[in-house]
C-alpha cells in the first residue's frame, strides 16, 4: 500500500488527527531539531541509551509481560514496568496489549489490524496506529490488567510518563540532550517497534509452522532487543525468551534473566521442546528453507508454514 492509499485509508475526522498530532509533532521537531541542536558524541550516546532502554520497557513490558504474561512481577514492579514502557510514547499499556492480543488472534487474517500481507507496508508500520478506527482500548480483551486502576490510570494519561521523561532529560543535559536523547530517541524507538509488524512478516526464515507468515530476522532482533525472532515467538507465544537457541541474541530476555536473580521478576516460561520439534518446518532439502519469501503486499495462504 502506497502512503498515498494510507492517506485515503486514514479517517480525517477532528478527534482522529487530533489524537495523532504528538506523533506528527514530534516527528517534525526531530527533523527540524537535528540541524539546530549541537552535536555532541555525548548525545549519541545518550540517545542509544534512551533508545534501549525505552525499547526494553516495550519489549519486556508492553510485549512479554502486559500482553503475553511470559513471567510474573509484583504490583508496584508491574507499575514502574508499565511507566518506562509507556515512556516510548506508544499510546497506553493497556491499549497497547490489547491490540497486540487481538494481532495474535488473528495474525495475518483479514481482521489483522497490522498485517503488511493484509494491508501493505505502509498500513502495517504506521498507518493503522494514526487511524481513528483504532483509538479506543479493548477493554474485554486486557480484562485481566484492567483491575488495576494505576494500570488504567495510566493508560488514559499515557503522554504523562513521556513528558516527564523529556523534562528530566532536559534539566539534566539541556537542549542538545533533549533532541538527541528524547526526540532522535523516541522516532528511532517508534520505527524500530515497528519494523516488527511491517517487515517481520516479511522477510526473514520460518523455522516454524505457525500459521501465518511470521519469520525470524537476526537485524530486527538486534534493533529491538530479540523481537526479530518473531517465527519463534509466533510458535511458542508465551515464552519469556525469544530467542531459542543461544546463537539467537535476546537482549531482552538477558535483562529478564538478571532482574530474576534478584527477585523482581519471577515465573520465568520457556518453550516445551517437544513442542518446538513438532511444529518445525520439515522440507527435503534445507537449502528450500525460505530466504526473504516475500515481496512487500504479495498476499499468501495462512498456511504458508505446512508446505
């Protein structure tokens, strides 16, 4: 899908942009902040620095824990997870969850809110999060979550977390920090998440019978910390780990790991490996294995992963 048909696609009512218009802003004072802010390799630093730390509180929170609950933390952990996650900027924990929930319910069906094999590239990286159609949250679907009033506090306040965060980068390192380490940030950290619904469907290998079109890509896993092996992840949900094997890097799961050793998180899940056997993609010659299977938008069956 061109942007052009994402335009026409996207619903234009006042309440619709209106709730798009952070997105839009920031992105404008990123590009327009790069040529007037200083540059410091101090900033670039900073700036990964936020990047990955704001990409663990989505990866590990919004993903692993609020929509998939592959480990367990207690009450005020989950709080302080659900803040620095919500610090992305990456609408309300609970919205977030929700929609993810239902992307794995009916991952690459017609009803697949983000599914570039539905929909094209464009539609599935950004322009199912601006439309309207998508703004409220599931409330039956994160019945779960949604019996914590600080959890659903925060989801109808999500911009408060963010906004602080930028102030205190502010305060602390000043203009130059703040474009470097909130605005070049926090674009970064929006493409980077997603990446996993415009191209993780994509272009990869499927280890995998899953059903759907998802794969596992090394680059995507190392730009947001064990994502990219979405096909492992799409086979065994659950899991706290996503990277399977130890060659397959998981930043995530590493600090996961550390956090349960001094008993912040616990109940940590791995995969069943009877089951990942059973579900392995069987071809008579493994050099079929697919490689990049996809041209952007080309639709496919469901069942890609039985061939």
């Amino acid at each position: 899908m061109t942007l052009n048909r994402v335009s026409q696609k996207l619903s234009i009512n006042r309440r619709g942009w209106t709730r798009s218009l952070p997105f839009i802003i920031l992105h404008l004072i990123t590009l327009i902040g790069v040529f007037w802010a200083p540059f410091r390799w101090e900033y670039i630093l900073l700036c990964l620095g936020s990047y990955y730390l704001r990409m663990f509180g989505v990866t590990a929170g919004y993903h692993r824990y609020f929509s998939h609950r592959s480990y367990k933390l207690g009450r005020v952990a989950q709080f302080f997870m659900a803040v620095l996650a919500s610090s992305s900027a990456q609408k309300g924990v609970l919205w977030w969850a929700a929609h993810h929930r239902h992307h794995h319910k009916y991952s690459d069906l017609p009803e697949d809110l983000h599914s570039p094999i539905q929909h094209g590239f464009w539609w599935s990286h950004l322009g199912w999060i601006l439309s309207d159609q998508n703004l409220e949250t599931d409330w039956a679907a994160i019945s779960d979550f949604a019996k914590f009033p600080e959890l659903v506090w925060l989801n109808r306040f999500y911009l408060v977390p963010p906004i602080l965060y930028a102030v205190v980068i502010y305060l602390l390192t000043g203009w130059g920090g703040l474009e470097w380490g909130f605005f070049v940030s926090t674009v970064l950290l929006y493409h980077g998440t997603f990446t996993i619904n415009s191209l993780s469907h994509v272009y990869g290998q499927q280890r995998y019978a899953t059903g759907d079109t998802s794969t596992n890509n090394f680059w995507l896993a190392l730009i947001t910390l064990g994502e990219g092996w979405h096909n492992n992840h799409h086979c065994y949900m659950s899991s706290t780990n996503q990277g399977f094997f130890w060659w397959e890097i998981d930043g995530s799961f590493y600090a996961l790991k550390i956090l349960s050793w001094i008993g912040i998180v616990k109940g940590i899940r791995r995969p069943p490996l009877a089951l990942l056997e059973a579900k392995r993609v069987r071809l008579p010659d493994p050099s079929l294995q697919r490689q990049i299977p996809i041209a952007l938008g080309e639709p496919r069956s469901r069942n890609v992963g039985n061939l």
